[in-house]
C-alpha cells in the first residue's frame, strides 16, 4: 500500500503547526533531520526544535529552512478575501 501523506499547508498560526509543516514535507522528501541540516547548512537540534514547535526559534534560519524545502511564505491581512470581495462588489455596484 502506497500512503499519501497529507501535507498541512494553508493557514499557519503557531510554532507547532509550522513544525509538523517542516516534519512532513521532510518525511514527504524521504530525507532525516540530519539530512535536512546538511543541506541547510544548519545543525541537527535546530531542525528537531524547530519540527517541534519551539517558539523561540531563530526566523532568518527558519526562512532558509523553509527554503531548501521548496516552500514559500505568504503573508497576507487576515479576512483579505471577504475584504476584497466587498471591494469588488462596491465598485461593480458604483458602476451598475
């Protein structure tokens, strides 16, 4: 049997949740911590903080991470659609 493992990407609102990103994209990537740490240049006990959630950990090492993993970030204002989307509207409404 051939399991799929299920990557959680969307919204990310904590340090655990960017954690078990970086976990199964690894996994996905058939890679070890120790792997993953060769390749970023980082050590190992940054990678397994940083699967685990630390909240403490270091941002610029963390964009790298994120990096070498193929992954990019987005930032966006929260409700951005539904407050674009009455943009729209509004402006459809003003021309109608």
């Amino acid at each position: 049997m051939n399991k799929e493992v299920k990557q959680p990407y969307g919204n990310i609102q904590t340090t655990e949740q960017l954690g078990g990103l970086v976990r199964a994209c690894r996994k996905g990537q058939k890679a070890t911590q120790a792997e993953l740490a060769a390749l970023c240049s980082v050590g190992v006990r940054f990678i397994s903080d940083l699967e685990n959630g630390k909240q403490t950990i270091e941002l610029g090492k963390t964009l790298h991470v994120l990096k070498c993993l193929g992954l990019d970030i987005a930032v966006t204002p929260r409700n951005w659609e539904k407050k674009h989307q009455l943009s729209a509207q509004a402006i459809n409404d003003k021309q109608s």
